[in-house]
C-alpha cells in the first residue's frame, strides 16, 4: 500500500512569491501560468495583483 505518511526527511521545496518575493511551500503556493514561465503567489491577494499588473502587455515597467 502506497500510504503518505508524515516524514521529516520529505525536503520541503520552497518557491518565492513573483509579487512580493516571500517565501512559500510549493504545496501551499498558488501558480499561474505566464507566457513562457510559471509565477508563484504567497496567497490570492499577490496573485490578484500579478494579474492586474500584468494585464498591460509591454508594459513591464515598476
Ligand atoms: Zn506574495
């Protein structure tokens, strides 16, 4: 039986948030999908924003 169980060893992979760079577990961050990449938010609130800012395409200026 393939059961999870709850291992320490498990290294946890870490991604940084494309908003506003904190650092998240991979299992709780949301993803999206970008032209040619994949972005990742800490929460919906990073994530809302990366979308309105990346809604004005070539417009990549902060
Ligand atoms: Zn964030």
């Amino acid at each position: 039986m393939d059961i999870h169980t709850h291992e320490e060893s498990v290294t946890m992979i870490h991604v940084s948030c494309a908003v506003c760079r904190h650092e998240v577990p991979v299992d709780e961050a949301i993803n999206a999908e970008a032209s040619d990449y994949v972005a990742h938010f800490c929460g919906l609130e990073c994530y809302q924003r990366w979308l309105t800012l990346s809604h004005t395409p070539g417009d990549d200026t902060f």
